[in-house]
C-alpha cells in the first residue's frame, strides 16, 4: 500500500499536475505475485504525514491518514478500511488531527489516538465489532504535541504516550472506566521517534530517540522506561547518546520496539560507534543491564529502516547501509539488508547472517512484514529518481515452519482466556484441569473394582 501525488513530481507536466492524490492497495498473492493496484482519490488538499496501517479482525486492513480538504487547511485524521479483499474505501472521519497513531492487539483490536484542542482522542474498535467507538479525551496541557503513539493489550486497555513541552508523557485509558494520571516518564525533544507496549500483566515500557539541537551540532539520545505494575513509571534511564551529524534520530524506523511471539520484547535502534553509525538490538526488559547485540557491519554506515515480528519468535531487521566504509553521510545509504533475529535461552539474542535485498538508492523510505500463516517476509520500499516506483522483496518462511492447526490454538487458548491478567494463571489453569482429569480416572476405576466384587 503507498501513496502519490502526481502533483508535486510533476516537473512541469501539466496532465500530472491536474491529477489528485491516491491512495493505493495492491494484494500480493501465494505465489508472490501482486494484484492489481485499486486506488482510493483523494480530495485536491492531498496527504500530510505518511500513512498508519494495520490489520485488524476479520481480515479487514485499517489506515489512519492526515488528509487537506485544500492546500491551506489543517489536516484532519481519516480513516479507510479494506475488507476481505476490497478496495480501500473512505470509513469515516476520526476526529482529529496529526500526529496520529493506528495500534493493533494481538485479537485483532484497533486504537486510534489522534490530537483535538486541548486533549488526545482515542478510539477503540474491538476484534467483534466493525466500527471504531465513540471518542475518549486524554487532557493536555497548553503545548504543541509532536509525537504520539498508542498500544494496546487484550483488554483494549490503551497506553497513549506522547511528545510535548519538552518531555515525554504517558497515559492509560482503561477499558473499566477508572481514571488514570497522566504520568511525564522522562525529558524528550520535539518529534521525537516514539514507541510503546503494554503487556497482559499489566506493565508497559516506552523507548525513544531524542534529537537536540545545540551549538556544536545536533546530539541524540536514546531512552527506555519500564513500567512496575499497574502501568506505573518511576523514570526513564538513558541507553545510548552520541553526536548526530546526519540527525538519524529523527528518521522513522531508526528506533523500533516490538512484541514477539513469544510474549519477549525485542529493542532495536541507531547508534554510534568509533564514527559509523550501526544497528544494535537487545531484549527491552534487560537493555540497560547487559550489552547489546550488534546487528550490522561496524565498518559501514547503517541507519535502521522498520522491525517486524515473525510467527516463529523471531523478528526481522531491516536498514538501510552503504555499500563500503564511508564517513557519516546519509546520501551514501544506498542499500537494503535484512537479518532474522531471536531471542534464545538465557535471553540470549541470536541473529542469522543478514542478507543485501535490494539496491534502491539514497533517501529510501523501507518497510517489512511477516505473514504470520507461512512466516514469509515481505519488505517494500520506494526507489527515487527517474521512473521513481514501488519495489518489493519477498522471502521464503523458516525451514520446517508450521502454522498452529484450528484445535491446537482452540487448547491453547482456553486456560489462557480464563486465567487473564495473573502471572502465572494460564500454567495453574492448566494444572487444574490435569488434576480434575486425574480425579476422575481414579473414581471411574474405584468403581469398576466395586462392580467386579459385587459379581
């Protein structure tokens, strides 16, 4: 899915420039084949920002967009929806406006956080129903807002962090209706690159990448926030700074936090080592306590581009590198690479060798996506310059990789639904019914050795 405006590449084409904007979805077949593009025009004000998009129950795709009725007025957060293979069509308005935020939970649940006059809305749309509700206000305080994201666990509790005033905040709007504080988890410059997650525990954590500008140069640092229960954060510690010629703390995708399979959370982001930038990647919960793992070649350039969960634990890493050691310049990063990670025994990182998928040029935008029936990946990016077009890569799944049957998901998670938000309470329920399976084997044969005596 990608956007265009024939308008602003036009360089003078008069045809072009009289075309509208659109949005545009293509479906990608088994055989790794693409459909036919259907798109979406857009009125004549265009996109602002680029584009959030998930996919939520039933099979339906969700993007959140900022979009201009007109060249001068504000963009508003608007909603489109694609179901069951069907063109992207206009859902409704989300009142709203940028920066915005599209999060998904693992049923199939979908948050929208957009910002109003004076408060944050959210919008909560749950695996069973087909229309996002009413709207929910987080109050702010006087401030422009320049980050927002939003995340959510099985709940459809919704943790909302955001970017103002200097500093970064955060907020829990529970699905009970019990008011939450606005909690300021640690300082934060404007637009700075924010992630966040709340687990089925009931803790959550925040990681961003925070970029000052001085009088020396531009200068970023990395933070981590971890949650005690109850969502509740004491302060952010710092993971990474250092000096940023090229500003890679402001790029999106150079800092990314994810969820896997296996409920681990897997840390990734941009730093800076003797000169080159690298990618470094460890277990959110112990990044601050033990090294990090280096995912890319110390000797090049390497800026990270997105980070996706696979079905199988892992998570595959995508950046952007160039194509021999070169001084810190951003127009030499000129290829795209690719690393499987996992998070092993003893929270151990493990990483396969990582492999060069395309060679798109400077200034790609890059994005990558696990489907999770075959573990294939898929990663797309925009390749600049004349003829510029959509490209894309796709893998092959794990060697041996087998998606869960229908009755295997169905045991799993029957303790798991019953046993929500306990540490520890989907093993006891499994241990319950062990126990109640014993019990009663014992009682039918006590009752067989009863008949045989009667006889």
């Amino acid at each position: 899915m990608w956007s265009a405006d024939p308008a602003r590449c036009s360089a003078g084409d008069g045809a072009a420039a009289d075309r509208p904007p659109s949005i545009a979805l293509a479906p990608l077949g088994a055989r790794d084949r693409p459909g036919a593009a259907r798109s979406l025009t857009l009125v004549p004000g265009g996109l602002s920002g680029r584009l959030e998009a998930e996919g939520l129950g039933g099979g339906q795709i969700a993007v959140l967009a900022a979009l201009r009725t007109s060249a001068r007025a504000r963009a508003t957060a608007t909603l489109l929806q694609a179901r069951h293979g069907r063109a992207l069509e206009l859902a409704e308005l989300a009142a709203g406006a940028p920066p915005l935020s599209l999060a998904r939970a693992y049923l199939g649940d979908g948050a929208i956080a957009a910002v109003r006059a004076g408060a944050i809305a959210v919008r909560v749309e749950r695996h069973y129903q087909s229309r996002f509700g009413p709207a929910r206000l987080i109050p702010l305080a006087r401030g422009e807002v320049t980050a927002l994201t939003a995340a959510m666990d099985y709940r459809s509790d919704v943790l909302v962090a955001w970017q103002q005033n200097g500093s970064i905040f955060a907020h829990m709007l529970r699905a009970s209706g019990r008011a939450e504080r606005t909690q300021r988890v640690g300082p934060g410059a404007p637009y700075a690159q924010l992630h966040a997650l709340v687990s089925d525990n009931d803790h959550g954590m925040i990681a961003w990448a925070s970029t000052d500008e001085c009088a020396g140069g531009a200068h970023t640092r990395i933070f981590l926030a971890l949650s005690s229960a109850g969502v509740t954060f004491a302060h952010a510690r710092e993971l990474a700074a250092f000096g940023d010629v090229e500003r890679v703390g402001r790029l999106p995708g150079s800092i990314e936090l994810e969820r896997l399979s296996t409920e681990n959370v897997l840390l990734a982001w941009t730093d800076l080592e003797s000169g080159h930038y690298v990618v470094r990647a460890a277990p959110a919960v112990l990044a601050l306590a033990r090294p990090a793992t280096r995912l890319s070649d110390p000797r090049r350039q390497t800026v990270l581009a997105d980070l996706a969960p696979g079905p199988a634990g892992e998570a595959l890493a995508l950046w952007r590198s160039s194509p021999r050691a070169a001084r810190s310049s951003r127009a030499l990063l000129t290829q795209l690479w690719v690393a499987r990670a996992s998070i092993m025994r003893h929270d151990r990182l493990a990483m396969r060798a990582a492999e060069l998928i395309g060679v798109p040029g400077a200034g790609t935008l890059a994005t990558i996506a696990v489907d999770p029936a075959d573990d294939r990946a898929l990663a797309a990016w925009f390749e600049p310059g004349r003829g510029a077009r959509i490209q894309y890569a796709a893998s092959r799944g794990r060697a041996g990789y087998a998606p869960p049957g229908p009755a295997s998901r169905a045991l799993a998670a029957a303790p798991a639904a019953a046993a929500a938000g306990r540490p520890g309470a989907a093993l006891l329920a499994a241990a319950a019914l062990v126990v109640a399976a014993s019990v009663l084997l014992a009682l039918r044969r006590r009752a067989r050795r009863r008949a045989r005596t009667r006889r």
